[in-house]
C-alpha cells in the first residue's frame, strides 16, 4: 500500500471520524451476520472474506492504523 505522501502529497491527511468509520461497521457486521446465516452450502465465501476485509479496514481506519 502507498503512504500518505505517495497518494495524497502530504503526512497531515484528515482522520476519518470515528462515527463515519462506526456507522459502516455496524452495516458491514449485520450484513456479515445475514451472510452467515445462510446455510453453508450455499455461503458466498468470496463475499464474506469480502465483508471481513472492509470491516478489518475500517476498524483500522477508525484506529488511525496504517493500512497496509
């Protein structure tokens, strides 16, 4: 992943709320649960690993990690 200079030009890049960054995990996680309510014959692995990574990036994003 790039770093803050290399995409934006500069380190002091606004941090994203953290009720911006709360509000789409929330939706992601209940989405996440609906997904893995369906039998697992007929999961979307693609999707839930999908969902998992969004929350995983927001969860970081939130944090003020770097993401990699």
């Amino acid at each position: 992943m790039r770093t803050n200079r290399e995409l934006y030009g500069t380190d002091d890049v606004p941090v994203i709320p953290k009720e911006v960054a709360n509000e789409r995990l929330e939706l992601l996680k209940s989405n996440l649960s609906g997904l893995l309510e369906v039998h697992y014959m007929h999961q979307d692995n693609d999707l839930i690993n999908a969902v998992q990574r969004a929350i995983k990036h927001w969860e970081r994003l939130r944090d003020g990690e770097e993401i990699e």
